[in-house]
C-alpha cells in the first residue's frame, strides 16, 4: 500500500470528503508526515461482508447487531430529521437515478452516507454495510424475517424460502455481465434528456436490467416497497444495491474494466444526500469510483473463484491511476438491423420476431476483437404497471419457454423493470405523459452469437429474437402484457 498516492492533488482532495474528519483535518493542517497514518486507515478500512454466511456462523454478529440497531435508530428519528430512516428513503424517492450511468455512481454515494449515518446513530465506528450475495443465496437473507427486528418489512411480495429466478442472478449470467468490456453495455448508457435531473432516461445496460432490476421485482412486485422508489422502506434494499456495488468494484478493480472518461459522467455532481450531521453534501462521480479503494472494501463478493483465471489485479497506484482514467465508451452503430413494428408478448404467450439480416456482416463483427460488440436493443418497451412478470430473451430458439435452461446456447438474458409513475411524475414535475412511460434495454449478445456461429447456426438471413415473459417465481403474474416498439440487432464499436 506503501505506493498509494492518493493526495497527490489538491484539487481532489477538496472534491474528497470521504475520509474522517479528523485525518483530513490532519492534512488540511498541512502535516505531510501524517500520509502514513491516513495511508494507515485507508488500509485498515472497514469490509463489507456477506449478509447471510454472517448470519449462518453467528446471529447476532456485530455487523448485524450494529445494522438491526442503526435501522431501529433511524425508524425512531422523525421523519424532519434528514437521517430518520424516512427521510433517506424520500431521498430515494424524489431523487434517485435510473435508467442511465448515473444510477451506479448514485446509489454508491447513496450506500456510503446512509453507512456513516449508521455508525453515528451506534457509535459503532468499525461498521460496514453487508451485501445480500443472491448468486450464493437466492432468498431474502434469513435476518430480514424475524417480525420483531426492525431488519422486518411486512410490505414484500415474497416468503423466506422463494428463490429468485437463475435467469436473473444464476452464475453463468452474471458472468457474462462481468465479462462485458463496455461500460454502457455493463452500466447502462448516457441520459437521453440534456436535463439529467429532470428526465433522466437513457437505455438500461445489463447490470441495472438484469439483477438490478428483478431482485427489486422478485422481493417487491406487485405493489411491495421493493417495487417502487420508496423501496428503501425495505433494509433488505441497502443489502441488494450494495451487492451491485461490490460487482461494479470487481468489475472495474479484478478484472480491470475502465468506466467511461466521459466528462458529463465524471464532472457530475451529486448533490442530494445528506451526512452522518444531517448537513448536506456534494459529491462528483470522479469521487465515487474512487470509494472501493479508499473508504470500504468488500470481501470477495461475486463468482472470484470461477473467474480466477481472468482477475489481472492492478494494485496500488496503478489501479487508481486506471480508475481516474477511464476510457471511452461511446458505442458507435453500424450496420443496423432492425423492426420497428408493435410487438406485444405475455406471460404463456411468447413472441418470436425475425430479424432481417446480412450474415457477412454479422460475421466480420464476430471476428472483430473485443471493441467490436453485436448488440440488441430492445427498445420503446411499455413499463407494465404491475411490474410482476419479466423476460427471457433468446436467439433462434422459437420453441424458448419460461423453463427453457440458461445454459442452453441460445440463451441471451433477461431483463425485468424497476420504475415509479408516481414519483417519476414529481421528479419531473412534467405533466403526465400519454400512455405508459417507455424504457429500453441493451443485451450485447457477442458472445453467444460467437458460439452460434463456430456451430455453424448462423448463415441464415434472418436472426430470430424471442421474448418470453415469465412471472417471477412462486406468483402468478396478472396478465399484462409485454409491449415494445422496436427490435435492433446491430454491430456497435467503441
Ligand atoms: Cu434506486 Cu435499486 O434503486
């Protein structure tokens, strides 16, 4: 660690505000010789753990006990209070990003001010936030269920024994979401709207449409906190986005994707968050993809074991030099396939769309290295009201159903839906728009195609998509359907 030179630049120690107050005081007095000892902390920073295999070895581990306390804590203050537990989930509420990278940089911030809110609340200062691993442990972890722990949210759509659907979390799919070289693919893409706090749309990468997205369905849907924005009603929330954070660590620190350099991502400034004082607080998103190698660590969260063989571990200052660098990410289309007609599915009722195709392209992209992806853009897609069903997604495989194996070859991925008419309406304080809000989702489908094609399945002129709504495990979905407007297949570079 000795080689770490974090404050090298003035400039961005002002942005900082992630240490203690008393280490930056130490420095901000200018004592040079006290980096050791910051360098000392930053070693020593607390490590977010797994939820439940705490849980297995001790009930009452002190995570655990610290959580349940900072909950109960938090539940006592009056909502007035910007660190009562109401008053953060209204931060959520009124301000929270999705459906474009910002929702990663936003809700790690999120996570890092209601953790040092936590630890106020104890005076447990070694406090980490845990994670809910649902690739180890599919069910909502068992401390979320005892009905007299304020760990307890009545308003979930789901038992301690139901799993979540592998579709969404099952090992093979969240590896080919870790493998995803590009940040838009893996993070989702730029806001559509220039007023990104306003209407922040963008196309949902695979990490917010797949995981993200279901487990918040999964735990939620219908009508459960989970399945809105005030979802972090529900503690079992901050355990779930903190996972996300921890394959968003490994994704850039292990296996050594960049995030984009893109200026309106990394000059953005999050202003909606409050600190353990209650007083608000600016953070830049150049800070945040900083966090995981300053502030907390997380123990090994996510498949390590079965991607040992690719883990290049830039250490030290070469991996905080890769993370304030960055690379671009911009995906630039062409050629395009594409069907811009109204497609409707539900649950029971599958749709299979033929794509018109040149295969010589598709093939040139195939062999055209890691910056050259084959993506399918689902977009103009209803946000279904209920939110209780999501979607398998394959490749000629017309006979696909809800059961069909994620290890079958033409398995692409799945995609599920996280919104909130209501509050997206006063987020914008636009007037409702006509008919249902609409989303989009990006599933780059490189690596499966390239297999299709070394089996020789990929000469035809036509490419078959099937979307196939399933209702999240153990309910029956209501029936409503899925609706899109258009289906891409196209060769993107970047
Ligand atoms: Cu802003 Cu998963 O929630």
């Amino acid at each position: 660690m000795g080689d770490v030179s974090l404050f090298s630049r003035r400039d961005f120690l002002k942005g900082l505000g992630v240490l203690s107050a008393a280490n930056l005081a130490l420095w901000a007095g200018g004592c040079e010789s006290c980096l050791q000892q910051i360098q000392t902390q930053i070693q020593n920073r607390p490590t977010r753990k797994n939820i439940q295999t705490l849980w297995a070895a001790n009930p009452s581990d002190p995570i655990i006990t610290t959580y349940k306390a900072a909950v109960a804590a938090m539940k006592a203050l009056p909502s007035s209070n910007p660190i009562s537990w109401e008053a953060q989930a209204q931060i959520h509420n009124n301000s929270c990003k999705h459906h474009n990278w910002l929702w990663l940089p936003w809700h790690r911030a999120y996570l890092l001010y209601f953790e040092r809110i936590c630890r106020k609340v104890t005076g447990d200062d070694s406090f980490a936030l845990p994670y809910w691993n649902w690739n180890t442990h599919p069910a909502v972890p068992d401390p979320f269920w005892d009905t007299s722990s304020s760990l307890y949210d009545p308003n979930r759509a789901v038992t301690q024994s139901d799993q979540a659907d592998a579709s969404y979390i099952g090992t093979s799919v969240l590896q080919n979401i870790l493998n995803e070289p590009n940040f838009e693919l893996f993070a989702s893409s730029p806001p559509t709207s220039s007023d990104v706090h306003d209407d922040p749309d963008g196309i949902q990468g695979m990490l917010e449409a797949t995981p993200h997205n279901n487990i918040h369905e999964f735990v939620g849907c219908p009508g459960g906190d989970m399945c809105s924005f005030i979802s972090p009603r529900d503690p079992v929330f901050y355990t779930h986005h903190c996972m996300l954070d921890c394959m968003w660590a490994h994704w850039n620190n292990d296996l050594n994707n960049p995030n984009t350099n893109d200026s309106s991502w990394t000059n953005f400034s999050i202003t909606d968050f409050v600190d353990e004082n209650g007083n608000a607080v600016t953070v830049s998103v150049a800070t945040t993809v900083l966090f995981p190698i300053l502030t907390y660590q997380y123990e090994p969260c996510s498949l390590m074991g079965a991607q040992a063989g690719q883990v290049k571990r830039l250490e030290g200052k070469a991996l905080e030099q890769f993370l304030r660098t960055g690379a671009p990410s911009k995906l630039e289309f062409g050629p395009r396939f594409e069907i811009r007609k109204a497609i409707t599915a539900q649950v029971g009722k599958p749709a299979t769309i033929a794509i018109k195709v040149d295969p010589g392209a598709l093939a040139t992209a195939l062999g055209g290295g890691p910056h050259t992806r084959l993506v399918l853009t689902v977009a103009d897609v209803e946000v279904p009201e209920k939110r209780d069903f999501f979607v398998r997604v394959f490749v000629n495989k017309p006979d696909a159903s809800g059961e069909t194996s994620i290890e079958d070859p033409h398995y692409a991925g799945s995609f599920g839906f996280f919104f909130d008419e209501a509050a997206m309406k006063s987020h914008s304080g636009a007037a409702a728009m006509p008919g249902r809000p609409r989303t989009g989702f990006l599933v780059d489908v490189t690596p499966m195609l390239q297999k299709l094609n070394q089996a020789g399945s990929l000469s035809s002129k036509e490419v078959q998509v099937s979307l196939v709504p399933a209702p999240q495990p153990h309910r029956e979905a209501t029936g409503e359907p899925l609706t899109l407007g258009r289906l891409e297949l196209a060769v993107a570079r970047f």
